[in-house]
C-alpha cells in the first residue's frame, strides 16, 4: 500500500509526505490529481485480501464485504466458535458471514458434538475436507472428543483442515500423552549430562541402618553397621556395587564389651577399596568391635 504519487498529487495533504487528491479548477488553471495504475491496484489488493484472508469470494453485488471479512477476523482471533451441526467423523458448521470457498490460511474454530471414530472431514461452507492432524495425518479415534472446541486452519497445497491442537493420537517425540494426570507416569531415558530430562529412578536409594544414596551426577554414598568379633583385617561388603570406582572408604568405633579404644578403624593403606567391598584393619584386645563404616564412590 502506498498514498498516490502522480504529478498533480495533493502535496502533504494529511502532514509532512502524506499526500492525497484534489479536484481540479479550469477557471483557474489547476488540473486534478490523475490516478495511478499503480496506486489503484495496490488498494484494491489490499482490500481484496482483507476480503478473502476471511474466506469470502469478492461479490461486485456486495458493498458490505470488508466489514463482514473484519468481524471474522476479529472473531477468529478472539476465540469465538461456530457449533458443529454434522455427525461424528463429518463435522459441519455455518460461518456467519456465509462462505462458499476456503482461502488458504483460513482458521476456524469449532465445537464438536460428537467425538470422532476415525478419519474425518469438516465443511465450513466450502465444502467438505478432510481434517487431519497438524502433521497431515489422518484423525484417529478420540482425537476429537464430545463437547471438545478445536481449531483447524485450510491449507490450500493440501487442501485440508490441519487441527492445530495436540491430539491424542499424536505419538512423536513431540507429545506425551496427557490422560490419568493424576497417575499418569512419563518415561524418559537415563540422563547423562546437559539440560536434558533424567530418569528419578537413577537417583535410587535405601534408607535403613545399612544403605546407600545415589546422587545426581553419578556419585554413590554408602553406609553401615557391623560388628566385628575379631581383630586383624576384616571385610566390608557394599549394600550394592560401585559401577565404576570406589573413592575412599572410612570408619569409626563404637565399642562393646569392657574394652575403651579411641583410635578409629584404619582402613589398610596398602589395599584400596574394591568395587564391592573394603577391607579394615582391626585392633587386637576387644571382645567386640561395632563400628559405622561409609563408602564414596561412583
């Protein structure tokens, strides 16, 4: 769109650049702004495209048709619905203004009576065409559920109604399915690293007196009580294995019997810890030895 642009223009007519149109004057030597082609076509066009982004067909007949193509517009955009007066699979629907044909884009937003059993059409007024899914699929059963309001848009390459909504049917990498919120469980793979969502089950646990932890990032914390009834180098097996290394191990005393020592548990140094177990270093002289031993690794 641009303002008229001939020799005998109005200059600055509405402001600064904003020229417009005059009569012309014989008496007084002032000729008319002369129109241009291509100032016409271009409002024409603009007009005209308000007119059929709507859905309606240009009427010579009718003076009235950018308003009405406004009204939907508006409408459109703002959520109103047309109630479906068809049959299950075979939507259909009176716009209001009526429309004869679909102009591609066009976007309509629908009350469903009946929930769908499978493929399906819908028939705004141009008649019917196939309603697919927003990936050119065909609808599937409960994909449009009774009393449910969806949005479909023609696409004239295809020349169907694309759902522009989510539908249940959908399986891809894209959706989950949303049914049994309140039970519903969303499966997901083993998270390495990143943004990326995690699996809770990787960060297991078993929280008794002798158990473990496991952190997110890969880390494992461990822990026990044992009691040891002899000295010399006693075994430590883990509540579960270290898949990969296991960093350190330590412990602490606490005595049974008549015995008092204050030193800790030493474990060997000349031995690390192993994947499934540790080994400790006990002193000689108690009757019996109960300590709390924890494990660090990955």
């Amino acid at each position: 769109m641009f303002r008229i642009d001939t020799p005998n223009k109005a200059v600055d007519l509405f402001g600064a650049g904003k020229h417009g149109f005059r009569d012309g004057d014989i008496a007084l030597g002032i000729n008319p702004t002369e129109l241009s082609a291509d100032q016409q076509n271009a409002l024409q066009e603009e007009l005209a495209g308000v007119i059929e982004a709507a859905g309606l067909m240009l009427s010579k007949a009718n003076n009235a048709q950018l308003v009405e193509a406004i009204k939907r517009l508006i409408d459109a955009q703002s959520g109103n619905y047309a109630l479906d007066t068809g049959a299950a699979n075979a939507y259909v629907v009176a716009l209001d203004p009526a429309i004869v044909a679909y102009a591609d884009g066009m976007t309509v937003r629908v009350k469903a009576v009946n929930a769908n059993t499978g493929a399906s059409t819908l028939n705004a007024g141009g008649g019917a065409k196939s309603l697919v899914s927003d990936t050119g699929a065909a609808l599937a059963a409960g994909d449009i559920p009774a009393a449910s309001i969806f949005t479909a848009t023609y696409i004239l390459a295809a020349d169907k109604f694309y759902v522009t909504s989510m539908v249940q049917s959908q399986g891809d990498a894209r959706y989950a399915k949303l049914a049994g919120l309140a039970t519903q469980l969303f499966l997901c793979a083993d998270g390495g690293a990143g943004k990326e969502a995690v699996n809770i089950s990787q960060f297991g646990n078993a929280l008794a007196a002798t158990g473990y932890q496991r952190l997110p990032g890969g880390l494992i914390l461990q822990w026990g009580g044992v009691t040891y009834t002899s000295s010399g180098t006693q075994t430590w097996t883990y509540p579960i294995a270290f898949p990969n290394y296991a960093i350190m191990t330590m412990s602490s005393i606490r005595l049974g019997g008549a015995a008092s020592y204050a030193s800790n548990l030493i474990s060997q140094t000349d031995q690390a810890p192993g994947l499934t177990s540790a080994k400790f270093y006990l002193p000689a002289g108690a009757v019996a030895y109960n300590a709390w031993v924890l494990a660090l690794g990955y």
